[in-house]
C-alpha cells in the first residue's frame, strides 16, 4: 500500500493524504498494556520520511480510536491523521483539523475547515530615526501637524499623529 501511495504523489503540487492508516508513528500512539515495539512502527515511520511529510496541526483529543472497552482490555490508539507534503504546508499553513468526539464509532471524525488566512492584522506604527534624515521629512511634519482640528485638545493631537502615520506609510 505504502508504494502504491508513493507513486500516486504528484511532484510539485499541494496535497494531503488522511484517514485510518492502522499504523502508528510513534512509540506513545497506542495505550494498552502490550506497549508499541519499534517493529512495530518501522514500515510506516520509513514510508512517511521517504514521503517527506508532516502532520497538519490539530485539536481535540490526542488518540484518535478507541476499542471501547473497560478496564485493562481498552486500547486507545493515534491511528487517524492527516499528513501534508511541503507544498500544501507552503500554501494552507493556516488550516487545522479538528478532532470531534467519537459518538458512536470507534474513530474519532476529522474535519478541516477551508478558511482564508487572516490578511487584516493590524501592524502598529513604528517611526524609524533614519525618515528623520529624509529632505521632505520637517515638511511633511510641519504640514501634517499645521492642520487645524476641531476637537479637544488632547483628540486633536491624536488625529494629528494619526495622520502623519499615513503619510510617513
């Protein structure tokens, strides 16, 4: 299966493969009481670096299926992900899968909300001292500051100072 997924992989475009891949990556992805050996995770861990990939970040619970049961004879395993190459992470870094609560399956659902990265941050202002050996700059200052405001005092100054942010952007 690992080989069939490899030569399904496009070169140099943005993808995901996700779902129940009934292997773990890690030695801690599974809780019962016969512990995960390195043989264990060894075909899937040497698949997924030959792959070059990285897992989406997530949220909600860290084993994503369970068998169930009570007491000793339940399993709790990180078998559902999804793995991105560095093209999907290069473009929708911003996405993140939610892990849901199980229900009545015994795999947790995973949803990924297609969102549009937030492009509206707003960056304060920052004066550099080098404006300030600019020829235009005392102008631009005492131009900006001479604007006559009809506000309170302390308003008045802010508008000013809010308007010479503009113009020194």
């Amino acid at each position: 299966m690992w080989k069939k997924i490899h030569s399904l992989a496009p070169g140099k475009q943005p993808w995901l493969i996700s779902g129940d891949f009934n292997a773990m990556l890690t030695l801690q992805d599974r809780i019962f009481k016969v512990p995960v050996t390195l043989a264990d995770i060894h075909d899937f861990v040497e698949w997924y670096h030959n792959m070059y990939l990285t897992e989406i970040p997530w949220r909600g619970e860290y084993f994503t299926w369970t068998n169930k049961q009570q007491g000793d004879d339940r399993v709790r395993s990180r078998l559902d992900i999804t793995h991105r190459n560095d093209y999907w992470m290069m473009q929708y870094d911003h996405l993140i899968v939610n892990y849901e609560d199980p229900f009545i399956s015994y795999h947790a659902p995973m949803l990924i909300p297609i969102t549009q990265p937030t492009t509206n941050i707003k960056v304060p202002f920052r004066f550099f001292n080098v404006w300030a050996d600019h020829t235009e700059f005392h102008h631009i200052v005492v131009e900006g500051w001479n604007q006559s405001q009809i506000r309170r005092r302390m308003k008045s100054i802010w508008y000013k100072l809010k308007d010479l942010k503009i113009r020194f952007k």
